[in-house]
C-alpha cells in the first residue's frame, strides 16, 4: 500500500528540523509505571518549541517554500498550537504569518501566536468554516496556505516524533507493546505511527480523542472519514478538528490504528496528575493519552507503552483550577 | 586538599543507585536560552523519585547498612524531601523508617512521606532543635540516624547529580562556563560541584539560597561555617537549614564556590515561568538557581550554564497561587 508520506520523508524531515526544533528527551516515571502495573515511556512535546509537537511540521513545511513563495508570505487556520508552530517557524525563516484562530481560542495560544510576530485574524469557530475563511484572508495575494495536519510536509514533520521515540527504545533495547497517540486530524498520529510500525511492526496503536470528537474512533471502525457532529464541545482545544483528512486517514486505517475516547473530566484529571505526580505541565488535549492510560482503556499490566505528551500549552487560570484542589498523597 | 568524599565515591554511589534512582535527562529551552542570551541546561530532578535529588543520597546511604542496622531502622530528620526520600529507600530496601519532621511542613510532602510506609514524628521548627528530637525518637532502639546532608554516603549520592550532567554536558561536546546549585546544608552542592570542576574544572560555581537563608554566602566570604539568624523565614522550605555541615563546607570552600540569594517573590516568579513557559513543576526552593538566573545574578550572556531542577514538591494551592494570575504572554 502506498502511503502519502514514507519512511524516507520522515528521516528528511528530521534532517529539516534538527537545530531548529527540540529533541525531546523520552520520560520514564516510577509512579506511572507503579500506578499502571507496567512501563510507561513519555514523549514530552509539551518541551518543544512553543510548547507542543506542531513546530515539527510547521518549520518543516515553511523550510522547504521557495523564494518567491516565501516571499509572498504563509497563512493558516488553527485553533492555537498549529498557529503557533506556523508562527514561530514562519518567524525564525524571515517569513510574513497570517494566523486564523476561533475567537474562542486560548488566550495564552492568541497571545504567543502574537507574540510570535504573527497577524491574527479572529473567526466564529462554531457558525464559520475556517478554511473558507482562510481562503477568504488569502484573497490575492499569493500567500501559502499551511494546512494543519493533511500536507505531507506536515505529516512528515510530526512524524519525527515517532522517529525519535523509536531511536531511544531501541537504545534502551526495548520493544514496545502499544502506543497511544492524541488525534485531532491525525497529522501527529498518521507520521508518528508510520515511524512507530516501521521499527516495531506488531507494536499496537490507538489514536486518542475527546468524547464528543470520536469521529477517528468510528472512523476507523467503519473504513470510511466520519465527521463529528455539528455543536459538539471538549476542554481539549487542541484536538477539535471536524475529521481526519484524506492524507492522514489511510495511514491510520492501514496501520491497523484503534480509536479510544477519554471524557473531559479524565482529561482534566490526567493534567492534574502530570502536573503534581508527574511534574509536567500539559494542558488538556495533550494530556488525552495519559488519561486513557489511567482510566484503563488498553491493558497495561506487564506491557511497555508510549504515549505522547503532545502540548503544555495550558491557560494558567485553567492550570490552577486543575491543581488547586488537590489534598490527597501523591507518594511516588 | 583531601574532601570527606572523592570522585571514587561519587562512582561507587552512581553504582549503587544504577535502577533505583531515576537517570534523570538534561534539557534545554529555547525560551529560557532567549531570554538570558546564552545557553542553559536544566537538570530536572523534580523526575527524580520523590520528586527530589534526595532519593540518591538516601538510597546510596541506607543500601549500605549492614542487616543488623538494617533491622534496626532508620531516623531521619526533615522538612521534607529527604524525609521523602529516606522513607521511599528504606520502602524500597525493606527497612522500618522513622522520620521527624517540623509541623509546618508541606502537607503534600508529609502525606508523601506517610504514603512511603514512614511513621512521622511532628516538632516545632522554630522553638526545638531537630537533631535533639532525632535524638529522643531513636532513644534505645538503635535506629540509624540518617542526616540530610553532613554524611558521606550522603554527599557521594548527591553528586551523581553532578556525574550526569558532566556525562551528558561530554556527550554534547560542551563545556560549561558556570553552574549554579539551590543550597541548604550543602550536601546537593558539594557533591554536585565536585564532579562538575572534576570534569570542568575552570567552571565557575554558584551556591543559591533564599536571602535570609545566606548563611553559606557568608561562610564562603569569611571562611569560616555562620549561621543563619534566628527567626530567618523563606517559602524556600527545602533550603531552611540553619548552616552547612564540617564536611560539606570545606568541599564549597576548597572549589572556590560563591554564593548567590533570591528572594521569596523571585523564587516564586520562577516557578510560575517553569510551570508556564518550561512546562516543568518547580518548588520554590527547587526554583532558586532559575530565580537567579532570570534576575541577573550571574552573566549568562554567550555562556553556558547549568541549573539544577532540584525538586518539584510543591503544594498544589501554591503552584495554583504562582500561575493562576498570569495574563502576559510566554511567547517561546
């Protein structure tokens, strides 16, 4: 089967970003493992540069513009961590940035993205499309659209996460049973897998997504790119995208990928937990993994499992409300 | 000059741990590189076991008693994370362990050490002498009393901290041009250092410790062991020791250490930028060498420069205090 992206375009991309973006390191917790009866590797993106695993992709797609391209300047829509991957990449290549966010979007993500040297140009997450809007703000002018996760660049980027993790297993000389993987559109997910099969082929995979956003999960278990419905709502802002993309997609599907949901509460409760067990800081969606580890949505007892900390990009305010009311033991 | 611990110790004690202890990584930001112009790299032994460097000292320590000591407990006197850590080895170990601790400890860190199988014993911190109260807990039982940080075994485990970051700092090719260490009795400090100048040995050292707290800043200038003053309050409560020890001190003295302070408000505006920007869980006393770091303690400018993370034990209601009013952005 021939995928949109291959081993070859990960290894290059890995090549693109090195100096750029951060080599995380991979985490092993003894309370994790404690906890889950097993052994736990953590991959912290929340490390990466602006705090989450989209730098890969974005500074590998803006790297690879042409002059005249980059000249004309880059666009993109994003709900924040992909705004300010595009951002920051777009900054530190010389490169013109107009960021279409939700106005729901994090304050935090709007403000980085800001921060970032980046116009932002704000639209109603749940009444418009916001590729049409982004097509709308790049009228004339020439400028790249930078799409979220279905550009194989994109892909390819993320999937330098899988890359690395599988590089510092097979150091430690380990073999991993599982790995679970936060998915919105499956960018992160589809290039991180195709690195994680590649070096450890009966290694099992889930993509991990929020309740109400389970359109990867059904997905995958009738073959077909299913949507989520119209309304829904999740505390992960970082994994609400409307399907997985026509890129992506095949990738998970021919994997053999799993789907599995966690609640907004269990994610909340696993960004508690990273915070005051694990101490990391990881904001919702980037937390989804962790939380279907703990609430024993796959078996971990005597298994070694992977699972991505994908982004720390928290609102503080949030961050408190999940910490504050902690009174219990942690013992670790 | 001849220490009360030498490199072989600091080895044999890097042996010793070798699977207990948490091989911690050692990591760089982006962010926190901007915003002092050079380069720092960050041990983060908030990873550690308990949450602190303290398990490599305790383990190194207890793993070494004979069966009858053994059978016969431990004692340890603490405010905190070597109580954590001595209950979590003498778990680990087998060994009964009896931990004295202030009444105005964290409650995260006694539950944590009641959680670790420790009985605790509270006393008054600032009306009795802890080591009198050890005295009278031990009485006639013949526990062995295991000291925070005037102990060989002790000072040795800590300093594996030092052999690692040396390790990884060789692997990079790099030399650094100064490291900056949160002090308390000395025990973090002195072995740390020791293996550090071993391996660089023109690098310049920084003992950090809460202002009131700057007795070891005083002792390094006067040559002699000072104390602090009575009555002397910080939120750092993982460096309120009231001097360093006979053994630690010479080893500060002989490296040509200096001392640097902070203030509460810094250290604690440092924990809120490790939470935020480095997505990493500080307590304030584990926060020091960063608070002297983003406050201009040192030139960092074109340097390179090593902190450690020392601990991450900090009351959930305090880290929901430190980020829960931050509204700026942390563009990184």
């Amino acid at each position: 089967m021939t995928y949109a992206i291959s081993m070859d375009d990960i290894r290059s991309a890995a090549k693109q970003i090195e100096g750029a973006a951060v080599r995380t390191p991979l985490l092993e917790h003894p309370a994790l493992n404690d906890a889950v009866g097993g052994r736990v590797f953590i991959k912290p993106e929340n490390f990466q540069r602006v705090g989450a695993f989209k730098f890969r992709g974005a500074y590998n797609r803006l790297s690879r513009l042409g002059d005249v391209e980059k000249a004309r300047g880059v666009v993109a829509f994003s709900s924040g961590n992909h705004a300010q991957g595009v951002a920051k990449a777009a900054q530190m290549l010389g490169i013109r940035a107009t960021i279409v966010m939700p106005d729901d979007a994090p304050k935090l993500k709007l403000a980085n993205t800001r921060g970032y040297g980046a116009d932002v140009v704000l639209y109603d997450r749940y009444n418009e499309d916001r590729e049409a809007v982004a097509k709308r703000v790049v009228g004339d002018s020439g400028a790249t659209v930078v799409p979220p996760y279905n550009d194989r660049y994109i892909m390819a980027g993320q999937g330098t996460v899988g890359l690395e993790i599988a590089q510092d297993l097979q150091k430690l000389g380990l073999k991993p049973d599982q790995a679970l993987i936060n998915c919105g559109g499956g960018g992160l997910a589809s290039g991180t897998f195709l690195a994680l099969k590649d070096a450890f082929p009966v290694m099992r995979g889930y993509a991990v997504e929020p309740e109400e956003f389970d359109d990867v999960t059904r997905s995958l278990k009738s073959g077909v790119i299913e949507k989520v419905d119209f309304g829904a709502r999740s505390v992960c802002d970082a994994l609400l995208t409307p399907s997985a993309g026509d890129l992506t997609f095949p990738i998970l599907r021919g994997l053999g990928i799993e789907g599995l949901t966690v609640s907004d509460a269990e994610a909340m409760d696993a960004v508690r937990y990273a915070a005051i067990t694990l101490k990391l800081v990881a904001e919702p969606g980037g937390a989804a993994s962790l939380a279907a580890l703990m609430n024993g949505r796959v078996e971990t007892r005597g298994k070694t499992t992977v699972i991505v900390l994908s982004g720390g990009n928290i609102e503080p305010e949030m961050l408190a409300d999940c910490v504050g009311n902690v009174s219990e033991s942690n013992a670790n």
